[in-house]
C-alpha cells in the first residue's frame, strides 16, 4: 500500500514543467534584452501599419468632367448650333475621357507600388517584432499588436512571465 502511493508521487517537476519553466525564463530574458528598443519598434509598427491602411482606402478622385450641355440654353440655340455645341461637348468629353483613362492608370500604378513598398516595410518590421516574441502580435494577414502581451514586455516583470 505505502509503495502504491510513494509511485503516485512526484520528486521533482516532470519534463513538460521544465520545458515551461524555461521557456518563461527564455522570454523573460528576451524581453529583457528587447525592452529598450521596443517603444521605437511598436511605434514604427504601428505608423507602417497605419500607412497601409491609408493607401488600402485612398480612393482614385477624377477630374471634373466638361460641364453638359444647358438643355434651356440649346432651346434657345438655331439647330446649326445646337448640332457645332453638342460636336464640341462630344470632342470635349471623349478627351476627357481618353485623358481620365490615362490619369486613372498612371494613380493605380504609382498606388500598387506604394502599398507594396508600404506592405513590405510593414512585413519587416512585424518580422523583428515576432522575433522578440510572436506573442506580441496576432496571426492576422494584417496583424495587430496584441495588447495584454505588449504591456508584459513593456514591463518586463518577472511575475508576469510566470
């Protein structure tokens, strides 16, 4: 009987307690090493972040078009003028148009290359962040900082690696 329960006890902490207790003083320690740094990193991760969302939602804003034609003022008009105006509102718009159409694609291509600059600057910085701890941001495509985490590598107490 004495036997069966001396089996059920445990002398010292089991592996996985071991595992854990080092893992928490791992991450301590690199908190530690990171604390000084992290203020500067979390605030450029927070503008990079900022910036993509900004480009994410810019929207393209076109030109005025040529004003249309005043229906009261072509009454007014003999049907040689009214035909040579509307002629003219038709050139008028088709350049607007072709203009616009270029105008559009030349925005869309410098808007493409500013969010992938911007979204690698972004990637980067979420990089070195996860290396600290990848508890320090979400899995998100477009993560976020995890704040319960921040404010313990913040601190860097070591209660609140325990």
């Amino acid at each position: 009987m004495v036997l069966s329960l001396l089996a059920g006890c445990q002398w010292g902490p089991t592996e996985a307690q071991r595992r854990q207790a080092a893992e928490r003083q791992r991450a301590l320690a690199q908190c530690q090493r990171h604390q000084a740094a992290l203020p500067q990193l979390l605030a450029r991760f927070e503008t990079d972040r900022q910036g993509v969302l900004a480009l994410k939602a810019d929207l393209y804003a076109a030109s005025p078009a040529p004003r249309p034609l005043d229906p009261e003022e072509q009454s007014r008009l003999t049907i040689y003028d009214q035909q040579s105006e509307q002629e003219q509102y038709d050139q008028a718009l088709a350049l607007w148009q072709e203009r616009e159409q270029r105008r559009r694609a030349a925005w869309e291509a410098r808007q493409t290359r500013r969010l992938q600059e911007a979204e690698g600057a972004f990637r980067r910085t979420a990089a070195v962040i996860r290396q600290v701890s990848p508890d320090l941001l979400d899995k998100a495509p477009l993560p976020t900082l995890q704040r319960d985490a921040v404010a313990r590598y913040r601190s860097c107490r070591p209660e609140a690696f325990r």
